[in-house]
C-alpha cells in the first residue's frame, strides 16, 4: 500500500483534520494508519507514551487512530526560542537552541532521524499519513523543507492537495501549487479537497467543473465550513474558536501572552456550556471573571517581562478573584525566578508575582513525562514539560484564591472525553460522506 501526504494549497488549510479524517476512514476499511510530520514548528507540545516532546497535532492524530505514540510521529519540533533562534527538539528530546538560519543551513544532518522514523512507522503500518506544513511551493525554501517535498520525494508518498475555500484566491491556489510542484511530484497527486465552504455546496458545482475539465485536478470532495474546537495546532487557530454558552456562564480569562503554550488545556473550557472564555491580551479590569487563568509558556521570564510592560502584572497582584497558574503559568506566581544557567535569557533574577513563598529555579534538564497526579483534592491523568522547579511545592500550591500546579490536562473530565468523541465521530461521519475515499484507495492500493 503506498503512503500519502497531505498538502495545504496554504497555511491553516486543514491538513491537521484532514490527516486524522481520511485515516480513520481508511482504517475503517481494514488497514492499519499511522499519522506522521517529519518537522513541525508549535509551542503546543504534548508528553508522548514514551515521555518524548511530541507537537500536540500528532498526538491527537494518534489518539484517534488509537496508534500507540512516540517520537516518530514527529521527529523534529521547533518552539520559541530566545532572539532569533528556535529550540529544537530531536527525537522527543530538547537538544539546543539554534539560530534559525543555522538550523536550515545544517537541514541535512536531521534528514536521517527524518527518514529513520518515518520507516520505522512504514514497517509497522499499512499506510503512513503524512501532514505537510504551510504551502509546499514557497520556493526560495523548497530546498529547506522537510515535511513535504522531501517526504514526497524520499518515499514517493501519493499526495492530496487540501484548499481553504474560506480565503479566497481557492482557483489560482490549486492552480498555482499543482504546477509548482516538481514533475515527479505532480504525477503523484490523487486529486484535491475543497474545504470550509461556506453556504450550499452546490454552488460550487461550476468550481468542480473548472477545476476538473480545466487544471485536469480530481476534485475528490468539497467540504462545508465545521467548526471544529479540539486539537487546536497553534494559537492563531485557538482564537478562532466558537463557543456556545448558556446565560449566566462562569466566566473565565485566560492570559494570553506571546509565547503562550499547551493552549489545548483550555478546549475542556471551551466545549463546556457553563464557562465563557476570553482570551486576555492587553491591560484590562480583571474583577469582572470567575476565574483568571496564567497559562503555560515557552519563554516564561520573557513572557513575565510582558506581563509587567502591559499592565497586567499589577492588576493581578491587586486582585482578589480566584486565579490559576499552570505550569509557565505556577512558575509566574512565585516569589522569584532565577535562571543561573541562562536557560531562557541573560537575566538570572526575574520577581514573580509573589504569591506562593518560594523560588523558581531553572535547571538544566527538561522534565518531561507523564503520569498520574493527586492535585486540588483530584486525580488527574496528566503531563508534565518544564525547567523551572520548586522546592516547596514540586506539583502544585493551593492557598485562599491562589491555586497552581506543573500539571497539564486539569480540566480533561468524564464529559469532556464523551463531548471529544461525539465531535470526532460527527466530523469523521461529514468527511466520509463528502470525499471520494475509493478514489484514494485506488491510487494507494499496489
């Protein structure tokens, strides 16, 4: 069985869904599907089954696919990192901070732990599923890119094209990257889905048409508009989020600086009924929310730094309702933090918020692993990624409205895990209805 790349015609297309959706229907029909991206660049990482740094998109594929997960789901991760450099993590496993055009002039030595997972994968699996990231023609980086061309040309992977109706241009993109791509590569394209269209799809029969008859493409689907609130890839897509609340709904603000991550902590928040989140992001009256949430951080002092120049700083050590600090998020609430050994910056002494008596101290070594945590009178199923330490209190601190904890998925509860599923399977249902998948299969089978 060949394997099969998704490529957007742009960022944000829907690959991430479309990756897990067009799986599942294949392994709905009897193969075994393993989801794959060889590099992704995200502050929202996730702790794998084998305590690897893996981006949360790959692991929700997997969770859905019910693919036991690893490093070789995504070999190669990119966070924030301090100026002009990325930290990189290789193998699930923070390695260095590398200046960014460093990491693309030595691109060539991570192409083996590429290759080494993705055949790892391939001799496990019937069918590796293999997300591309952004457009996969932008040329002056065509030579730099991991995830697609060379995946697709490294492994003769089948491609599917997915558009984003919704940006408009949806003609001209298509056009553009099919005759953008290397000959070799355009041989291997099954056909394209539209997506996110907005309104009666059978407006869109002349486009079918067009493209078709015209660019000579397949059209092997045209997708409706979804709002589909889970598995949120980066924070761009999170604050696109649509919520339904009742009248009278907790409110809660999460604060959300510029190297906010693990932002998939708040989808429980989102999907619950009862809670009205808002996204905080300049100096603003904090005594009207339930709740106010500091969330996790890749770059905490710098993103502590920001919290002080905007405002915020002050009006949540003068407030009085109830707040939340998770993870970057803990780190903030104490006394200080020091960072000896430059983990995040030149500064070595930073003041915290100074709500829990006790400091902060980088280390290091990553803590990355996952486990099961009695926090706030609970047991939670959760992970842990992070320098700062504390002696005092190494998981978590509870004191009158002050609570924090290192732990990540807090609110991950019973009818969470039951909303997540229904979603999942109505979203699967509305694909499989609306592409071709014997079109794919035929192109796939040897």
């Amino acid at each position: 069985m060949k394997n099969i790349s998704i490529f957007g015609t742009s960022s944000d297309a829907g690959k991430s869904t479309l990756t897990f959706a067009i799986g599942k229907i294949i392994q709905k029909l009897g193969y075994s599907v393993a989801p794959f991206k060889a590099q992704n660049v995200s502050n929202n990482s996730i702790v794998a089954d084998d305590n690897s740094e893996i981006a949360v998109a790959q692991y929700f594929q997997a969770e859905i696919l019910g693919v036991q997960t690893s490093y070789h789901l995504n070999p190669i991760l990119l966070k924030s990192g301090r100026k002009s450099s990325a930290s990189l993590i290789v193998k699930g496993k923070s390695v260095i901070d590398k200046d960014v055009r460093e990491y693309y002039r030595d691109l060539d030595e991570l192409k083996p732990v590429v290759k080494e997972a993705f055949n790892y994968l391939d001799s496990r699996y019937d069918c590796v599923i293999a997300e591309g990231a952004g457009s996969p023609v932008e040329l002056n980086l065509m030579d730099k890119d991991l995830s697609n061309i060379y995946i697709a040309d490294e492994f003769n992977t089948k491609i599917i094209l997915v558009a984003d109706i919704e940006k408009g241009g949806v003609f001209a993109s298509i056009w553009g990257v099919y005759n953008l791509l290397p000959s070799k590569l355009r041989d291997n394209v099954i056909g394209v889905v539209i997506n996110k269209f907005r309104g009666d799809i059978s407006l869109f029969d002349r486009g079918v048409e067009i493209i078709e008859k015209e660019f000579k493409i397949p059209v092997l689907g045209v997708l409706p508009y979804i709002p589909f609130n889970l598995g949120f890839e980066d924070s761009q897509s999170l604050l696109n989020y649509a919520q339904k609340s009742k009248k009278g709904a907790k409110r809660i603000g999460v604060i959300a600086y510029p190297t906010m991550s693990n932002y998939n902590d708040f989808e429980p928040l989102i999907a619950d009924e009862n809670v009205t989140l808002e996204f905080i992001k300049s100096d603003i009256n904090l005594d009207s929310f339930d709740l106010i949430i500091l969330a996790g951080s890749k770059l905490v002092i710098r993103d502590l730094e920001w919290l002080k120049d905007v405002g915020l700083f002050r009006r949540l050590k003068e407030s009085r309702v109830n707040i939340l600090g998770i993870c970057g998020g803990y780190e903030i609430m104490f006394n200080r933090l020091i960072d000896r050994e430059h983990i995040e910056g030149d500064k070595e002494i930073v003041d915290g918020l100074g709500f829990i008596d006790d400091d902060i101290i980088f280390q290091k070594e990553k803590i990355v692993k996952r486990g099961t945590y009695n926090i706030f009178g609970e047991v939670v199923s959760g992970f842990e990624i992070h320098y700062g330490v504390s002696r005092k209190y190494p998981i978590y601190y509870e004191r009158d409205n002050i609570r924090g904890t290192f732990v990540h998925g807090l609110f991950n509860n019973k009818s969470f895990i039951e909303y997540k599923k229904r979603t999942i399977d109505d979203f699967i249902s509305t694909i499989e209805r609306r592409v071709d998948i014997q079109k794919i299969i035929k192109k796939i089978i040897y």
